[in-house]
C-alpha cells in the first residue's frame, strides 16, 4: 500500500476535484457557448476514456482529434486550451509537443 503525505494527499484531492468539475455539468455550461456542445463533449469523453484505459493523453493526440479527425480550426483549439488551462490536468494529459501552439 503506498503512503502518501500531507502534500501529496492535497495534490491529490485538487487533482481530482479539477477532474470531476471537468467532467461536471457545469463545465459543459460554461463553455458550450464560446465552444459548442460537440467541442466541450468531446473533451469530457477523452478524459473518461483516459480513465477507462489508464492512460494518459498526449497533448499531441488530443490536438490532433480537434484539428484532424472532428476539422475544428487550430485556433479554436488552442484558445480552448489556454482557456482551461490545460496544465491543470496534467499527469493525465501529457504536454508533449510544443507549448508554441498554444500561444
């Protein structure tokens, strides 16, 4: 069994209260106006899926859905991102690529 210290235990805590509020109603409401529903849908699924899976998204892989997969516009994406912070969902999402594409 791993121990963790009172640190961590509060890292921890605001790791996972981030991560509910992402998954929360509330999210959605928050930015399905300036992002769509389908944008902010989408998002919410990855981040189960990481769960699901136990692996985390490259930042990378996530950009590439948006852009490639669902042809949302770069800069969309990338205001999405700065918007939410995207930092504050790391170790699930991985920054590994450049952070010039969220500048």
């Amino acid at each position: 069994m791993v121990t963790l210290g009172l640190d961590d235990r509060v890292e921890l805590n605001e790791f996972l209260e981030q991560i509910n509020y992402v998954l929360s109603l509330e999210f959605k409401e928050k930015w399905r106006h300036k992002f769509s529903e389908n944008f902010i849908n989408i998002f919410q699924n990855k981040i189960i899926n990481a769960f699901q899976s136990e692996k985390p998204i490259k930042l990378s892989v996530l950009i590439s859905l948006y852009t490639k997969k669902y042809r949302y516009d770069p800069k969309l994406v990338s205001e999405f991102l700065r918007n939410i912070d995207i930092s504050l969902y790391s170790p699930l999402i991985q920054i590994d690529c450049s952070y010039s594409f969220l500048s």
